[in-house]
C-alpha cells in the first residue's frame, strides 16, 4: 500500500474550496470503468460532499466520502466555469 502525503482534514480544505463550484467528477467504478460527469459541488458536510450532476437523468452515487476521494476512487476537477 503506497502511503499518502495528504491527511483526511486536508482533503477536507480542497474541496470546501470547491464549494458551489463547477466540477468535472471522474469515479473508479472497478475493472477499468469509469463514470465521468459535470456538476455543481451542492454540500460539504463532516463526513462527505455531494455533487448536484448538470444531467438530470444521470442515475449513479452523487454524495463521496473524504477518504474516497483520497484513496482515488474519486477525482475532482474545477471547470473553467467557475463560480454558478
């Protein structure tokens, strides 16, 4: 297991700096898939974040723990948009 640099409270940090932002969400389904879909950073909370997809048919997980976007599992990126 390759250890982190980064702890849990400041993965915390980056995404409330996201917070009500546009972001380009990238999620590790398993066996090489991946759902890729834009949207709204909505809510940062203690114990996870959500994010409010632009698509309303999208149907997949929109709230992510802390630790799976620190495992990988989940990457954000903020879009040019910026601010809604």
């Amino acid at each position: 297991m390759i250890k982190s640099n980064t702890s849990i409270s400041q993965v915390k940090e980056i995404i409330a700096k996201m917070n009500l932002r546009n972001v380009e969400v990238v999620v590790n389904l398993g066996r090489n898939k991946y759902a890729k879909f834009t949207g709204v950073l909505s809510g940062v909370y203690p114990a996870l974040f959500t994010v409010k997809p632009f698509d309303k048919d999208y149907r997949g997980k929109t709230s992510y723990s802390y630790s799976e976007y620190l495992c990988g599992k989940v990457k954000l990126k903020e879009t040019e948009d910026g601010k809604i």
